[in-house]
C-alpha cells in the first residue's frame, strides 16, 4: 500500500488495483488530487474536510468516480449535480464495508466532536482502510472525531492533531486508546511552522513511551506504508 499526505486531512490511499482519496477539503492541496482516484471517501460535511464545488466538478468529469460520505452530505452533493451523475454518491454510516480500488473499507462512527454547545453536532463516518487478512496494512482515518473504533486495531492511525474541538491531551489519549503501531498526523492546517514543532515533539514523546511511532511523512509525496513503518506490525 502507498499513502500520500495532501495537507491538513486529506490523505490519498493506493495499491496496484486503485487509489482513494479521504477528505479533499478547503485546506489541502488538490490540484491533480482526483486523478485515478476510484472513490472519495468524506468524514462529514465541513469546508475543511469537502470542497464542494471541487468534488462535484471531479464526480462529472469522471463518470466512474465513486464517492461515499454521510447522508447529510451526500443529499447536499446529489442535488448539485445532474441527474446522470446522482447515483455516483453513495451514503454511508457507521458498520458498512465494502471494496474500492482493491481496497477494504470499514466505516465507524457517529457523531462530529462537540465544538460548542450551541453548534449543532453533524455525523461524522471514520474509515478503516486495508484488511491485514489480505496482506494489507490497515490505516484509520477518525474525521474529526475522538471516538475509538470498537474492534480495530490498525496499523497507522491518521490523528488529528489540532482542531477547535480538541485539545493535545485528547488527541495523545486517543492514540494511546486506538493503540495503533504508527501514527500520522493530520488535521494540522491552521498551525504555523511554530505548532507543527511543538505538537510534534510532545506527541512524539508521548509515542515513544506508548511504544508506538510518530511520523510526519513529507506532503506531496508518494510513500510506500511498509517503508514508512520499518518493522513495526499489530
């Protein structure tokens, strides 16, 4: 499997049968992002996590793209596209699994973090990558959520790591929670070159004595998992 950062939390998943695409939102770089993709899987509706007008324009130029999301907004996409292409969106919630681009897909989950209370919660669908039965490694990406998934243990955990909803202390007991051997940090947009460093050293620290990894793969670049993770395995 290969994993490519595309900044903040979109992330481009691959194996030799096709390549998915997580959270292409306002933040990220997705110039060329849709290319060979076989589907886009969203978290839940927010700016930062799905570009609308991008995904929409991606799902009629590709007849074939798949895109799985929350009902909510999958309704919103539905209705901004033409008749031909509304059956390319496909609704999902917690306890789907199915196979895109060669590549297992699980779905856990329920609800966005509490930002405040008197913003309303919207769903929010966390994805499970990869099946370990197959030979594949197996990648959890939460949304934006701290909400372990019952029954996953993955290899890599892609973690939020600065959010209006969380704080470092969550973020770092919700890894140590998953107990994934690797995690990857996401959800970083809105820090400066300052709070990059600062969360990666104490998350970092706090990795090491979980005895797990924290890596920051370089954006834009196509990595091989097995590479990135050395020796580690569940």
């Amino acid at each position: 499997m290969r994993i490519k950062l595309r900044g903040h939390s979109c992330v481009e998943v691959g194996t030799i049968d096709g390549k998915v695409l997580l959270d292409p939102g306002g933040f990220s770089q997705l110039d060329d992002a849709f290319n060979g993709i076989n589907a886009v899987l969203i978290t839940h509706e927010h700016a930062d996590h799905a570009d609308q007008p991008a995904i929409v324009a991606a799902l009629e130029a590709n007849p074939v793209l798949e895109l799985y999301a929350p009902e909510a907004l999958a309704q919103s996409l539905r209705g901004q596209l033409p008749p031909a292409s509304q059956a390319q969106v496909v609704a999902v919630r917690a306890g789907a699994d199915f196979i895109v681009g060669g590549i297992r897909i699980r779905t856990f989950g329920g609800t966005h973090a509490t930002i405040h209370h008197s913003i309303p919660l919207v769903a929010n669908v966390g994805y499970l990558l990869g099946d370990r039965a197959v030979g594949q490694r197996e990648i959890f990406h939460p949304g934006d959520s701290y909400q372990v998934p019952i029954g996953a243990k993955p290899d890599v955990l892609l973690l939020p790591v600065m959010a209006p909803w969380g704080k470092m202390a969550e973020a770092a007991d919700f890894a140590v929670a998953v107990d994934a051997a690797c995690w990857i940090p996401i959800h970083d947009g809105l820090l400066n070159g300052n709070g990059l460093g600062l969360f990666d050293r104490q998350l970092g620290a706090i990795a090491q004595r979980a005895g797990c990894s924290y890596l920051r793969p370089e954006p834009g670049i196509e990595h091989e998992l097995d590479e990135l993770l050395g020796g580690h395995s569940q």
